[in-house]
C-alpha cells in the first residue's frame, strides 16, 4: 500500500511517501511563512517524481501536533480534504510519538549492543512557550516502542526534576526534541550523567517517522475519522485584546 506523510507543525515542513514500511522518498524545508502556499506543490512533486497518482495513496498519515498553530492547521486540513474527497483513510500521529520513533531509530543505527539489549526510556520534549514544555515517555527494547504515559504539559522548572525521577527507574533515558535547542541548560545538566543519552540529531519531528507509525497503527486497523480528528497546538489561538 501506499502512504503519503505530512508533517508541517514546525517551520520544517516535510512530506514522505512509502509504500508499506519501505520509504520511498522524503523531501523538506523551512516554510516557515510559507506552507500554504507550497504543501500542494510538494506532495504533487513528490508523487509525480514517484509515478503515484493520488487515487493510488491508501493511507494518509498527519502529524497532529502539538505544533504552530497555523502550520498545523494547515496540514489536518489538507488531509481531511483529501479523505473527504478522495475517500482516503487517514491516521493522526504526535509530534511526541514521531520524535520517540525518531529517537529509537538512531539508537539502534549505533549498534551499540549494551543499549540495544536493555530497556531504554525515550522522553521527547517540545517547547510549548512560556516556560512550559510538551513531555511524554516512552519505552524501547528490541525496536519495539511503546508509550507509558499520556502526553502532558509542564512547567520547564519542573523538568529537571521528572527527568532524574526517570533515571532512577530505567538504565538509560533519551532525550530529545527542540528543548535541547531552546533550553541549553539540559544539555549542560545531562551530558555528563551517565545514564542519560541526548540526542541533539532528534529535534524535529520528520514525515517518514509518521509513515512508519501511521502503517503500523494502520495495521492494527486503528484509522481516524476525518471529522472527529483534531489538532493539538502548542499554545491556543487568542484573538488579539482577549
């Protein structure tokens, strides 16, 4: 089967196409002040480049956020399109689910068998502005990711706290996500404790990753409704003098 994967809840938008699990092809970008414009483009680049004609994309995998506001939004609302016009089936993917994959993936490229071989704790994080931050953990062993707890909203002083709680209780922590850019403290808190592992290469979420886990979701015949199906922001829109 083939899926196209659409992430554009941060400034790097991105679009991959699969066919299974096996990607075929993932281009991005910054657009940031520009994804409206250029998303239709990109996914009719990419699949007239790959001879695959919309009609032949069975599943649709978005990345729901929490993410931009309007990059978001923008992204749900072509997919909805698609599978209301196209009778598409779609799957909505976090940002925090996309990094943990993300993550686990570049662990087991360093085939380093004393980490492979135990229970690791991967623990995304998102900037959610205003000394707040997007968390969620997750577990890996033997390429199997499984999550443990539902995605939540922190103050970043409460970080450093819930991360050593974390580090008592698995062998290795993983940290990822845009934190580690916007908040350089945790890398100088963390780099040097050994049970913690940060990943500075994992700090978007990606297209391909939400191909890989929309399939899998897919497979377990856990397809969303298109209408039901809503976007998570990193912060609510305000109207300007409320």
């Amino acid at each position: 089967m083939y899926i196209l994967g659409i992430e554009t809840t941060t400034p790097i938008m991105s679009i991959a196409l699969s066919q299974d699990e096996k990607i075929l092809e993932e281009i991005s970008g910054n657009y940031k002040n520009s994804q409206v414009v250029e998303i239709i483009p990109k996914i009719n680049h990419i699949l007239k480049k790959n001879k695959v004609s919309l009609d032949q994309i069975d599943l649709i995998g978005v990345d729901i956020g929490p993410g931009m506001f309007i990059g978001t939004r923008i992204g749900l609302t072509v997919v909805k399109t698609f599978s209301q016009v196209n009778s598409i089936d779609i799957v909505g993917i976090t940002s925090l689910h996309a990094l943990a994959y993300q993550a686990m993936k570049l662990i087991y490229q360093l085939k380093n068998e004393n980490i492979q071989n135990e229970e690791l704790c991967i623990f995304p994080l998102i900037n959610a502005k205003r000394e707040e931050v997007y968390c969620s953990s997750f577990t890996c062993r033997n390429s199997t990711l499984n999550k443990i707890c539902e995605d939540e909203l922190i103050k970043i002083d409460e970080l450093e706290q819930k991360i050593f709680k974390l580090i008592e209780m698995y062998k290795k922590i993983v940290l990822c996500g845009n934190i580690l850019i916007d908040y350089p403290f945790i890398n100088s808190k963390f780099e040097k404790e050994e049970k913690a592992i940060i990943l500075r290469d994992v700090i978007v979420p990606k297209a391909s990753a939400i191909n890989i886990l929309a399939f899998q979701k897919y497979s377990k015949e856990l397809i969303d409704d298109y209408i039901k199906l809503n976007p998570i922001y990193v912060r609510k829109f305000k109207p300007f003098g409320k």
